[in-house]
C-alpha cells in the first residue's frame, strides 16, 4: 500500500513538472517573442470563445487524469480490514496460540530447551517447572524478547514478531508439567518491548 502511495505521488509529481515546464516555457517563449520593443501590436484574442473554452477543457481533462489514479488507490486502502493494519491488536484463542508456538518452540527453542522442556542442566536450564517461565510475564517476555547477555540465550527481539513471541511463551507456560492456564496475547507483547531491558535473577 505505502508503495502504491509513493508511485502515485511520484506520478502525480512528474506530470505537475511536465506540465509546469511546457506553460512556462510558452509564456518565457511569449513574452520575448512578441515584445513591445519588436513593433508588435496586441491582438483582441480574448474575444475567441473557442480558444477559451478550449483552454478550460484541456485543464479539466488533465484534472480527471490526475483524480483516476487517485480514487484507485484510495479505494484499495478502503478495502483493507483493521486485522491488515495494526496485527499486534488481534487476540486469538488458547488453541491458536499453543499451536503456533508449538511450531515455534520445535524450530527455534527445542535444540537447546528440548522438545521435553527439560533443557540440557547445566548448560540449558529446564523451562518445565521453571519459576520465570510459569511467574510473571513481564519476567518471561523480558527474557525471550531480550535473551541473557553474557549466556547462550539469544535475544529473540529482532528474529519474532509480537505474534509469534506471545505464541511460544503461551505455549512454554501451558506445555508438560507448566500449567497457567493463562494466554499472552499480542498487546502484552508490543507492552512489553518498550519496557528497559532487565537482567533480574530467577524468582
Ligand atoms: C542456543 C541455545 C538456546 C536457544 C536456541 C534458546 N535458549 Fe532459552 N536459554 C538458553 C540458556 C543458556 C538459558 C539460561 C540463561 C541463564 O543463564 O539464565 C536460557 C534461558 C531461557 C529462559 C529462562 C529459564 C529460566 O528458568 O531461567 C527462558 C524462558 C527461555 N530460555 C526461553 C527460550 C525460548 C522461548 C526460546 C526459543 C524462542 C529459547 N529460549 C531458545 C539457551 C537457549
């Protein structure tokens, strides 16, 4: 959309230039032509109904020409749905979240954590039965959003979106012997990437 945007306003730019160039060109062209220095008399043109209604038509077509362009773009802006524009506002349900951060946690989380959640002590820590992962969730979203400089847990910021963040952290509060019962959502996520990175220890 914001690239449909841009050739629109470039478009639209270019004919502005186009056209500006040609009447200045005519007018500069006019002026020194014909001056007054040269003898020349001046002509009762303005008395021409066709020449002026011309001149109207010729700016009223080039107006339409600009207007088509526009309509369409407006007219597929309007055709997008709130979900399209802000996705970090969408909540979904249990069922969705745990599915997708299924998936999430078996390509990014399990070749440390473990598919069991039971990591690989002392170098990966367990997340099932983990105080951080079942406490608050700023804790855990910190942790996954920021990763734990100095260790080999990545900061997972730049890699997941809010979507995906919240999917595998609902998923790692409600997988094995985790049971919250509670969904992250989105929002919760975009909240919590503003806050200061925090290095607490574990609860
Ligand atoms: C390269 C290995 C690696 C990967 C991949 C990894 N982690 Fe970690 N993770 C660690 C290590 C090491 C720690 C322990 C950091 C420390 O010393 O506190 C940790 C700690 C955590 C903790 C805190 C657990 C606790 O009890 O302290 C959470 C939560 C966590 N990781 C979630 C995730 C999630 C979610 C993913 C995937 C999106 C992930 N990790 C991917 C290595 C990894």
């Amino acid at each position: 959309m914001t690239h449909d945007i841009d050739i629109l306003h470039m478009t639209l730019f270019w004919i502005c230039v186009t056209t500006g160039f040609f009447v200045f060109a005519v007018m500069i062209y006019s002026i020194i032509a014909h001056r007054k220095s040269r003898g020349l008399m001046t002509h009762p043109f303005h008395k021409k109904t066709w020449v002026e209604l011309t001149w109207t038509f010729i700016s009223l077509i080039v107006l339409i020409l600009l207007i088509i362009p526009s309509i369409r773009v407006l007219m597929s802006m309007n055709g997008l749905s709130k979900e399209d524009v802000p996705p970090a506002t969408k909540t979904f349900t249990m069922t969705e979240l745990m599915q997708k951060g299924h998936d999430i946690y078996q390509g990014l989380c399990a070749a440390c954590h473990q598919p069991t959640g039971l990591g690989l002590p002392p170098a990966y820590p367990a997340l099932n039965g983990s105080p951080l992962v079942t406490g608050p969730t700023d804790t855990l979203l910190n942790r996954v959003l920021n990763g734990k400089p100095g260790t080999a847990m990545p900061a997972f910021r730049d890699q997941l979106n809010d979507e995906e963040i919240a999917a595998v952290a609902t998923f790692e509060r409600n997988s094995w012997h985790n049971k919250t019962g509670t969904a992250i959502q989105p929002s919760e996520v975009t909240a919590a990437r503003a806050k200061p990175v925090t290095t607490e220890e574990k609860p």
